[in-house]
C-alpha cells in the first residue's frame, strides 16, 4: 500500500479538516511564505489565532 494521504488540520486549533468541509481557507504564510496556513471555518469566524510553525508569525 503506497499514497498515504496526510490529512490537513486547522493551524489554529489543530482540528483535522474533512476534505468535505466547507469554510476553511487556506494561505501561505504571510511572513515567510513556506508554511501553508489552513483555519476551518470555525476559527476564521471567531478569529482565532494562528502560528506559522517555521517562522513563528502570528496573525488572524
Ligand atoms: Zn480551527
Ligand atoms: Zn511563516
């Protein structure tokens, strides 16, 4: 068996996103631009924060 896939989660909460979820953007790091950012819909509403984990940057 080959093609593991590494299922995305939320950079604010860590939360595994479902390939079937609506709501949930995702982005470069602002800052460093290495890092793909991903926030479910929940944190985007709430505004949670995120932490780009190469660079350390923090954003909404
Ligand atoms: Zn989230
Ligand atoms: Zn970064």
């Amino acid at each position: 068996m080959s093609g593991e896939i590494t299922m995305p989660s939320c950079s604010s909460c860590n939360r595994i996103i479902s390939p079937s979820e609506e709501g949930v953007t995702k982005f470069s790091c602002p800052n460093c631009g290495e890092v793909l950012i991903i926030r479910c819909a929940k944190c985007r509403y709430f505004g949670n924060e995120y932490e780009c984990p190469k660079c350390g940057f923090t954003g909404p």
